[in-house]
C-alpha cells in the first residue's frame, strides 16, 4: 500500500485494512449492510474514472497490423528471389518475430471488438485486424477469441480457463513452460484452445477449429514446399522461428507474468507489476489488471487508465505498489 | 475429411521431419560445407535425421 490515508475516514482505513480485494471492507459481524454499501460505492467511482479511458483512434491498431501483414508476407518472394541476401534475411527474421509476438495486441483488441464494435460500419475492419494478426503465429482468429473469453470468465480457474497451463512457479520456468506446452505430446497451449473448441461443440466453436486446422495446413504447407524447394534456411527465418519466438513472448508476457501466481478474484487474479525489461518489451502488460477490471479499455490507455484509478484501486485491496 | 485430418495431424511431427528438418538439414550442410557421414549426401543424411527426430517426437511426445 503506497498514499496518503485521510485520517478523518474511517470507512476508507477499512477499505486498506481489508486483506484482499475481494475480503470485506468491514468484518460482517459489524455491518453487512455498510459494508456492501462501501463496496458499491468504491465500485461505481471506479467505473465513472474507467469509463473515461475506453476508445482512442483505434483505427491506428488496423492500419499497422495491415501494413506490417503485407511487409511480412513481401519478405517471401523477395527471400525466394535472392534479392534480401544474410543482412536482409537477418532482418527480416527480427521483423517476422516482432510481427509474430506484438501482432497479438491488435488481434487482442480486435477479439474485444475494440478497434469497432459490432454494428459499426467499419467493424468488417476489426474483424480484419484480428485476422491477419494471428496468422503469423497460425492460430485462427476464431479460436483465439473463444478461448479468450474463456480466459475472462475463468480466470485462473484450473479447468476451463484455457490459459491456465502456462502456470509455473518462476519466470524462467515460464520461459521453459512456453516451449514445453507446445509439444506434440502436451496438451498446452493451442493444443488445448483445440480441445477446447471441440469440448464446446458449438457452430462457431467447430468453425473456428477449422479455421485454424486450416491455417496450420497453409503454414506447414509453406513450410514443407519452401524447404524442399531449396528455400528451408529463408522459411526458417522468416516464419518457423519468429513463430516460436513470437508464442513463448506471448505466453510469458500476456499469459504467465500478470496472472502468476493463478490467484482468483477480480481483484486478484491479475496483478500490478514492474517488468525488468520494461514496459514496452512487456507489451504493456504491467498494468493488465485494468484490462481484466475493463477489456473496453485499450491496450494503449491501460498506463494512463491505472494511473487514474490507483488509489480506488488501493482503497479496493489492489498492490499497487509496483508504479 | 475431419477425420482425414486428424489422422495427419497424429503423424505430423513425423511428417514434420522428412518434410522440414530434413531439407533444413541438407542446406546448412552445404552452407557450411558439412558432408554426409559414410558418404551419404546432404539430402539422405537430413532425411534420416530429419526422420529420426521426426519418429521420436511422434512417439515420445516431445522433441527434446
């Protein structure tokens, strides 16, 4: 806990005394009835500060996950053509995992309707975005927003929260987590996002597991065509290993580092953090407690949006103490 | 056809093996001007490594 107490609030001292975010502000034996009145009220202040950071221009996220798609897909043929060469090739590898990893904020946004919701004459935009965002990492935009929502309702929840299986102890057994869910043998990461669609059995479910199906046939397609073409040092640089890449930054930095450790509540099951490597290389994650409270919020604002809501959060039970 | 799929995708890392690793293999070796043991050429020699890996992936369920 961090900031001034107002001395002559003793509801508020009550509030910061409260272990937990979703522990009583006060005991149930003094006043149940004040107690959730508190809790309402802190509730609603922080809705009216949140609701001033949803939106933005938005459109920004469609214009560079188009731009950098198109630039990503050019490296091909340039790479086939002998026009990039070791230095072009090198960069276009760095490129390709950038592409890979960070591709998933836009398509993030896009799962949340963010960048247009639905009904809006543009949201054809939005769902573009979070199309050609995950194509990089082969996961069908369907079935990563499925699971997402999943994430949101199950948070933690070792069962039906997909994300689950990213848990570990410390972070470089996260790290290695990243790599181990992805064997054939595991069922983790997309593995289980697949189990899971076929657990839903629902039309949107069972086109969404195709449509990845049917993405991860296109890339091992390139992959198998390109390199028996005599181009398998080019298809590894510019799509196999940023993929790799790309899925363990993801994991690590969106899955592991705000939800270790695996804590449930709405208070508790993300946390404020500090990132050794800051906030950009942590895709602005320090502050995905604020995405969980509201997912309206951008990935861009979230910063802005917990400095804004820090001590209603504090007041909440939130260890706001890393910013 | 689902069906079909999914019986690809239960050999995939063998296929993953012949059709990826192995290629990979034989152009680094030219690159690096690696030869084949016992006089097998880069190709052959990624197909068996390649292979190999593949097979032990597919069964073991991982591929370290």
């Amino acid at each position: 806990m961090d900031g001034p107490l107002k001395e002559d609030d003793a509801l508020l001292r009550e509030v910061l005394d409260a272990p937990g975010g979703d522990a009583l502000a006060i005991p149930l034996l003094a006043d149940d009835e004040l107690d959730r009145e508190a809790r309402r009220s802190l509730r609603k202040e922080e809705r009216d500060i949140a609701m001033k950071f949803h939106g933005g221009r938005m459109w920004v996220y469609a214009a560079l996950t188009v731009g950098c798609f198109l630039v990503w897909v050019s490296l091909f043929p340039l790479a086939i053509m002998g026009l990039l060469g070791p230095v072009g090739l090198a960069l276009g590898c760095v490129f390709a995992t950038f592409c890979a990893a960070y591709g998933f904020i836009p398509s993030h946004e896009a799962m949340h309707s963010n960048i247009y919701p639905r009904g809006h004459k543009h949201y054809w935009a939005n769902e573009l975005t979070g199309h050609l965002s995950t194509v990089p990492i082969a996961l069908g935009f369907g079935v990563a927003r499925l699971t997402h929502m999943e994430h949101h309702k199950y948070t933690n929840h070792a069962e039906l929260d997909p994300d689950y299986t990213d848990g570990a102890p410390n972070w470089w057994q996260a790290i290695l987590k990243t790599w181990w869910n992805r064997q054939p043998g595991v069922e983790g990461s997309v593995m289980r996002y697949k189990r899971m669609m076929v657990d839903m059995d629902t039309p949107a479910s069972r086109r969404a597991a195709m449509q990845t199906t049917l993405l991860q046939l296109v890339m091992l397609g390139t992959f198998f065509g390109m390199a028996w073409s005599g181009y398998a040092i080019e298809v590894a640089l510019l799509w196999w290993l940023p993929r790799q890449l790309g899925l363990s930054w993801i994991r690590y930095w969106l899955s592991w580092a705000p939800h270790h450790p695996q804590e449930q509540g709405r208070y508790q099951n993300t946390r404020i953090f500090k990132a050794r490597l800051g906030y950009w290389a942590s895709m602005a994650m320090e502050y995905h407690l604020i995405h969980h409270l509201y997912p309206g919020i951008p990935n861009h604002r979230q910063r802005e949006a917990f400095h804004a809501l820090k001590d209603v959060l504090r007041r909440q039970g939130v260890d706001v103490s890393a910013h | 056809m689902t069906e079909a799929i999914r019986k690809l995708f239960a050999v995939m890392p063998f296929l993953f093996g012949i059709g990826f690793i192995a290629p990979l293999t034989a152009q680094l070796m030219k690159l690096w001007g690696i030869p084949g043991p016992f006089g097998l050429s880069p190709i052959a020699f990624g197909l068996a490594f390649g292979g190999a890996w593949g097979l032990y992936a597919n069964i073991k369920g991982r591929w370290l």
